[in-house]
C-alpha cells in the first residue's frame, strides 16, 4: 500500500504547487495582466475589424477616439494612486 502523504508522483498528477508568498502583489500583478489584455483585445481586435470593414482613415480616426478616452482615464487613476500615497500612515524610524 504506497504512503498517502508523500505526494509521489507514480499516478502522473503534478505534486501541489507551493503557495504563493504575497497575495497582494498576485493580486495587482493579475489585475495589470487582465488591464493590459482588455487593452490589447480592444486595439488589436477593434482595429482590425474596423480595417477590415471600413479603411485606414477609419482605424486611425479610432486610434484618436481611444486616445482621448485614455486621457480622463489615466488622470482618474493618477489621482487615486496619488490620494493613495498622500494617506500613507509614516514609518516609525527608530
């Protein structure tokens, strides 16, 4: 009868991952990676579609569209990020 709590690999499943040090950092790393995806799937798929179905004026029209509501996008984080940072508690420097 083969140990139980060895975690052999005879029967081919992969041994249990070691769990992850920081679930904060997975956290925002994961939420970048999903940002960056969306992003990407909009421009790549979004242009190509809109290339595809009109012309180049079109896609580079899109371009300025995405552009713009980039703009109020970014200040919006940029001031969360900076209330963020502004309400800090200070390290004790003893």
């Amino acid at each position: 009868m083969p140990d139980q709590g060895r975690g052999d690999d005879q029967d081919g499943e992969r041994p249990a991952q070691a769990p992850i040090p920081d679930l904060a950092q997975y956290r925002r790393q994961t939420e970048r990676r999903l940002i960056l995806g969306g992003i990407a799937i909009v421009v790549i798929v979004g242009g190509a579609l809109i290339l595809l179905l009109y012309d180049g004026g079109a896609l580079a029209g899109a371009w300025v569209c995405l552009g713009a509501m980039a703009l109020p996008i970014a200040a919006i984080m940029g001031a969360l990020l900076l209330f963020q940072w502004l309400g800090r508690e200070p390290r004790n420097r003893r």
